[in-house]
C-alpha cells in the first residue's frame, strides 16, 4: 500500500533532507507534494528520479493526503498542521510548537515507540535535534539501571538555526582571512572562529529555550523523574551536533557494561579504542550518516554511580529529517 504524503517546508534544510531520505528508505510513496511559501511556488525539487513544482501552503487543500511532514516554522504549523489534521492527515511536525501538548505525543522510534498510539489531535511531534540523539544514548543505560541526573553540554552546528546561519559561518570565516570585520546577523555575536553560550532565546531564570527543551522533553520521551541540567553552545560547524553527557545512576554500572548495551542498541554505533582505530569520532565524521555515535565512555568517580561519554550526530538527520521519516515508517 502506497502512501500520499505531503512535505510542508521543503526548499528548506530539513525538508529538502525529508525528500533525500524517503527515497533511501524506499517509503512507500504514491504521490508526493512539495508546499512551501508563496515565494517558492513553482519552483523544482528533486525526489528520486522526479522533479517536482512546489505549491503554495497558503491555498493547499489536504483533503486526500495520509501522512504530512512538517518543517515549516512554529507559527506556521500552529496555524496549518491542524488544518491538515482535520482534513484527515496525520501530521508528523518537526516544530517546536506541539512538542510539550499533553494531546500529542513526542517520539523517537528507537525510544518510545509505543507513544504512536496517543494520538489525539491528528498530529504528532519530532523533538528538538539534542534531545533526540541524546534519549538515544540514554535509552539503553535507562532500560537497565535507572538514570537520576543528567548534565549535558552540548556543541551545536549552525544548520540548526537554518541556511541563513550556515550562510553567516561561510561568509564571516571568508571575510576574516580577508581582514573584513564580521557583522553578526543571525547569531548575537560572530560564530566564526567563536563559541557562543546560547542557543534560542533566554528566558526568565536565565536559561536559554535549548536548555529548557532538552529537560523537558527528556522527561516526556524517556521518564518525568530524570533530572537535566542542560548548558547549550553553538560552534562553527556546519552539520553535527556534540554533546558530552554525565550520568548519573541509582546503582552502579560499569563503563564496560554501558560500552556493551551501546554496542547492543539499533540506532547507536560505539567507537571503541579497544575494537576501533580511533578513540572518539567527530561532527564532520558523522554528516550523512543515521546513527547516534558514542566514544570516550568512561566511569566518573566523583558522584555516585556517575559515567560520561561523547555524543555525536548529523542533526539535520537523526536530529530531525531521519527521525521523521522513522515515525512515518511506525504508521504504515
């Protein structure tokens, strides 16, 4: 059985990703259609072998569409995704709008699976990119001894604010080896060859919206009783977002065992110094690949029960497109 399916952002980062892995993945597509802003209507997209005319979302009707993959921006799909749901289409957003609506569930396939059956609103939610690949990691420690406090730091690559910052990193790196100032745009201060300590805006207590996502949607996807302290940065990178993440358990585990049920888990690949050439792996070494990888697994004597390990992964894959297409596959 065949599919329609509807990808509503697709000249952006991420839809045009959503295009690239429904292909790959040989999802049971019987016609697509590509929506975006009026600015994009008729321009040409590439699924598979085919081009195709993207439509204006603004005048789209989705009587007729099964399956809507949503990419768009927050205030768009506050405003279409339900339209789509109503028309009888379930809406598959990778927003953050509908992320923390007790009506709609917030999956990774790998993690919570069974959510898939919560749905209540015709919509169901993608998490953000750093929660994602890091409920991956923590899923298989969690299923054997359960986790207690997390703290993450993460290294975030400018594709997840979008083109333009990409676009910013490019021109800003170019300029300073042609002794130009670099102007900020998209980031507060210059990315190029900087570390900055936000990512989205900051609210009230001083967290940044990043931070606060990563705790509070840990606790919706994997268990409400984890405790996450989150410290967020973007960096110069293009695709791939790092995180090294301290555990803390209720009992002991040792980091053999932890490299073990890593090594055991679909979605996660272990680089390992004892099996592996390398010790650790890095963003550029993971762009266009599916996985969550991990290395530098190691006990951390200083709490109780504690273990650290590094986190990496294409985040405009995993971290969003693949993840996607992933909780398509859980309703065909």
């Amino acid at each position: 059985m065949g599919y329609k399916v509807a990808v509503v952002g697709a000249t952006g980062n991420v839809g045009a990703e959503m295009l690239k892995i429904l292909d790959e993945r040989n999802f049971p597509v019987d016609d697509l259609v590509a929506l975006a802003s009026s600015r994009s209507v008729g321009k040409e997209i590439s699924f598979g072998d085919k081009n195709i005319k993207v439509q204006g979302l603004a005048t789209f009707d989705f009587k007729g569409i099964d399956i809507v993959l949503s990419s768009p921006g927050g205030k768009v799909s506050a405003q279409y995704s339900p339209v789509a749901a109503k028309a009888g289409a379930i809406v598959i957003d990778n927003t953050s709008h509908w992320r923390m609506d007790p009506d709609v569930p917030l999956i990774v396939p790998e993690v919570n699976p069974e959510a898939v059956k919560e749905i209540k609103k015709g919509i169901i939610a993608n998490p953000n990119c750093s929660t994602i690949q890091m409920v991956v990691a923590l899923k298989p420690i969690h299923d054997v001894v359960k986790i207690k406090r997390v703290v993450v730091s993460t290294y975030q690559a400018v594709s997840g604010s979008g083109k333009a910052a990409m676009d910013e990193l490019f021109n800003q790196t170019k300029g300073i080896y042609m002794n130009a100032t670099p102007e900020p745009s998209v980031y507060p201060k210059q990315i190029a060859f900087n570390a900055i300590p936000q990512v989205d805006v900051f609210m009230d207590d001083g967290m940044t919206k990043e931070e606060w996502k990563m705790m509070v949607e840990t606790k919706k996807i994997l268990d409400p009783s984890i405790k996450v302290c989150a410290s967020c940065v973007r960096i110069p990178v293009f695709i791939g977002h790092a995180e090294m993440i301290n555990i803390e358990l209720e009992n002991e585990m040792s980091a053999k065992k932890a490299k073990e049920l890593f090594r055991a888990f679909d979605g996660i690949t272990l680089i390992d110094l004892e099996q592996e050439d390398m010790e650790f792996i890095t963003q550029t070494e993971t762009q266009g690949e599916d996985d969550v990888f991990i290395s530098r697994v190691r006990e951390d004597a200083t709490v109780n029960n504690g273990l650290n390990f590094w986190c990496v992964s294409d985040n405009l894959r995993k971290g969003a497109a693949l993840n996607t297409i992933q909780i398509a596959e859980l309703l065909t």
